[in-house]
C-alpha cells in the first residue's frame, strides 16, 4: 500500500467477532477502515480455535452418538458404526476455512484494508505492523480501536504443551481418542469439550473446586445438567483442588485435593479449562500512557474510550462477560459512537449459551439472584416429557423456566435446557428487549407441534393455568 493510502479514519486491532464487526459497521458508516490480525487468518479465536471448531466438533460427535446409541430405537439397523477421527477433524478444519475466509471476503466488500502481522501502537494516531515477512509497516489513523480478546488462562506450575497438557485449542485437534481425559474446570468450554470427547470414547472426568458446573448458571438447572452428564458417562469430582499436574510417561499424573484428603490419579489428556484473560502483549500499551488494571482488563468508559486519546477498546479485553456476541455488539456500538451516534448495548440481556447435549441457554437472572436482591417473583416452568415435538424427536430431557416480577407480570429470567435451547432462547431475548410480561408470551400463539410451545406452557405456568401438563 502506497504510503499516501496509509492514513485511516479507523485501525482496529484484532479481526475476531468484535474486531471484523466493528471494521465492518465502521466502513458502512463511511470511515476507511483497517484491520490488523497477527494471526494467518481473519476471525479470531472464536472463528479459527475457539466457537466455531468446537460446536463443527460437537455436532459431529453427537451425530456419532446418535447413530451408535439411538438408530436403533428409531427403526434403523446400523450394523457397524466406526470413528473416522481424522475425516472428522478434517470436517473441522473445512467449516473454519470457510468462515475465515468469508471474513476476508467481507473486508474485500466492503473495503476494508485487512492486514496480518502483529500490531503495536507507536503513538496516538499511528499503528506499526510486523508482518510475517518481518517487513513493518505503519499506519497513520484519527481513531484506534483494541479488540485484541482473550487466551485461555492456565496455571503457573502447569505448562500447557498442547499435546499432554492442553488448553481448549489443543482439545480440538488430538489425533486419536485418549483413554482417559482430565477436564479442570467444569464451566462452559470445559463441559463442552469434555462432551465431544466423551461420546467419541474418552472416559472424562471434570474436576471443579466450586460446588456446581456452570458457577453463574441457575442453581436448579446446574444440578439438572449435572445429573444428565453423569448419565452420559462423564465422571465429576466438585469442591476439588488440582493441586499439581505433572507429564510422565506418554500421560499426567495428577494429584487432586478434596476436604483434605489427597489422591494421585493418571490421564492420557489433561485439559486446562479455568478460563479466559485478557491478551494485551505487545500493543505498546505504554507507548500511549496506557495500562491495564489488576485484572489485566484495559478500562473504558461509557463510549468504549480508553484513557488515551482516540483510543477505544472493546470485547474481551476490557472484561465483562467473555462472550463473541457481547464483543459484536459492543463492535457496532463503537463504530456508531465514532460517527456520532448514541447507541447502547443492553448488558442485561445477555445470552449465555451451554453446548452440551441438552443445550442450556440463559437470559436475565436467575432464581438465586432475585432472592439475593429481595426481589418478588413468581415462577413459570414447563418440562419437555409434556411437549408433543419433543416426544415425537426423542429429546425430552429439559425444561423452560421462567423467573417473572410477582406484581408486574414481567419476565426478569429465562432458563432454557433442551435439544434446541440455542434457538430458542432469542424469543426471550426480544421479549424481554420489550419488557413483555409473562402474560404476553401465553397469550402468542405458538406453533404446534414446535419445542417452543414449552415457552407459552411455562408463561401459562406462572400464571396457574398449564394446558400440557
């Protein structure tokens, strides 16, 4: 690029889900755009190692499941059903390179400079790149804007070597099933992985130092989704410390402490799952005045601004909920607000989604959070076994649950474990946007025989007036 094409009205730093959206609303807001990715390929983590790969993985092995576990009850006699492990992965790979390569496609569309080497910021208004090559080249720019996200925490006395002792990067891609997998941590990446490799034949076990999987999770649907995945073969070992995790042999030895008493136990795999931190190597934060604060996070305002200006930051790296959608929109709210626009982001509507099989999809509060605020409510709930639809598919391990104020009528929590509760938990979400009331939702008229009906059923519920049940 022509050093008379290098100046920007925007550098966004980073291409994951915040980062490419954010270029993407910035340029149809009219602002030249760049976009600086270390890595090879557009799309973050959640597009190459991260989302994506993982629920390609997921439904692949619950395809494998299926067929090997439950073809039979629906009239089909598979004789042999055999792992193809290397094709499945291969599978993986393919999904990603569309998506990533879709990511470009969209910066060529809407013409954005997208550029991959490591970017550091020099000074306000300007942005280095090392590229591969290890040519550098430097941008000159109005506005900054950091959506560098996150990488997996891990332990100071636990390496992760991605082939022993691995981070869910390294869970996507073993070569062969291990006989035995140790999960740390039983949040949503853990549970997820510990799924996908559990249906393939691993004997996983999920240790936890809290008492429940899913901390943040309500308390009732936690212990539902806990007995399910016991059910399916997962082995848990909660209120337990991982004291030390050591390679030997072509394994780890692993000892773990649960009211104190200790236990050394060996894994093939070994998968650190405690979370996320905040990546900010390398940006030059320093260069500009900037520092993060003890958690690691860089501080914004109310419009995303940092301390420095003509900086802004968004996504993972400024905390908050660690989610691709959290980051998308704080991305357009970003651009907007660059352009002279006064948008919001509604961080109280948040979705968290479990991909486990059921799924557990969430939105609002949860029951132990009302009681903590003294908050009065009422409870709508509607269990699948009573659901036409779902009888009907096989899939009728869940419930709805519907958290509503006791004088408004409005819906404060919904609380989705089904087969489908990724989808259907949007429904909610906008309701909720409109500050509908429970009384709204059982008074829609839902398709029949449809998984969502279980939604009306449980705003009826709250009401005392269940049809189904």
């Amino acid at each position: 690029m022509a050093e008379s094409q290098n100046k920007f009205d925007v550098v966004v730093i980073g291409s994951g889900p915040g980062g490419y959206i954010a270029a993407i609303r910035c340029a149809q807001l009219g602002m030249k755009t760049a976009c600086v990715e270390k890595d090879p390929t557009f799309g973050g983590t959640c597009l190459n190692v991260g989302c994506i790969p993982s629920k390609a993985l997921l439904e692949s092995s619950h395809f494998f499941h299926k067929m090997k576990h439950e073809a039979t009850e629906h009239g089909i006699e598979v004789p042999t059903v055999n792992l193809q492990l290397k094709k499945m992965l291969a599978r993986k790979d393919e999904v990603v390179k569309k998506l990533t390569t879709g990511v470009a496609g969209l910066f060529k569309k809407n013409k954005i400079y997208g550029i991959q080497g490591l970017g550091t910021i020099k000074s306000l208004g300007e942005v280095t790149v090392k590229k591969p090559d290890g040519t550098t080249e430097t941008l000159v720019t109005k506005n900054i804007l950091i959506a560098t996200g996150s990488i997996p925490s891990s332990f100071p006395n636990m390496p992760i070597d991605e082939k022993t002792i691995v981070s869910s990067t390294g869970a996507l891609a073993f070569s062969e099933v291990p006989k035995s997998l140790l999960v740390i941590g039983g949040g949503y990446i853990g549970l997820e992985m510990g799924s996908v490799w559990s249906r393939l034949g691993s004997k996983v076990t999920v240790v936890e130092f809290l008492p429940k999987i899913v901390p943040s999770m309500d308390e009732a649907i936690s212990s539902r989704l806990l007995k399910v995945l016991k059910d399916q073969g997962i082995e848990f070992k909660l209120n337990t410390a991982v004291k030390s995790v050591t390679p030997k042999g072509s394994g780890a030895e692993v000892v773990l402490e649960s009211k104190g008493q200790q236990e050394t136990l060996s894994y093939d795999k070994v998968l650190v799952s405690i979370g996320r931190k905040p990546m900010t190597e390398g940006l030059g934060l320093n260069n500009v005045g900037l520092k993060t604060n003890a958690k690691g996070f860089l501080e914004v305002d109310s419009n995303f601004k940092t301390a420095a200006a003509g900086i802004f930051a968004i996504g993972d790296v400024i905390g908050g909920l660690m989610l691709a959608h959290k980051a998308e929109e704080e991305g357009v709210a970003c651009a907007e607000i660059m352009a002279g626009e006064k948008p919001r982001v509604n961080y109280n509507l948040v979705p968290g989604i479990l991909y486990t099989h059921p799924e557990v999809a969430t939105v609002g509060k949860t029951e132990e959070q009302l009681k903590a605020a003294n908050v009065p409510y009422k409870l709508g709930q509607f269990r699948f076994v009573a659901n036409g639809r779902a009888i009907s598919v096989g899939e009728t391990e869940g419930l709805v649950k519907l958290l509503v104020h006791k004088e408004s009528d409005e819906i404060l929590g919904a609380h989705i474990m089904a087969a489908n509760a990724s989808e259907m938990i949007h429904e909610l979400c906008v309701a909720m946007e409109f500050n509908a009331t429970a009384e709204d939702i059982a008074l829609t008229m839902h398709g029949h025989p449809t998984l969502s009906e279980a939604i009306k059923e449980a705003a009826l519920n709250s009401h005392d007036r269940t049809l189904n049940a």
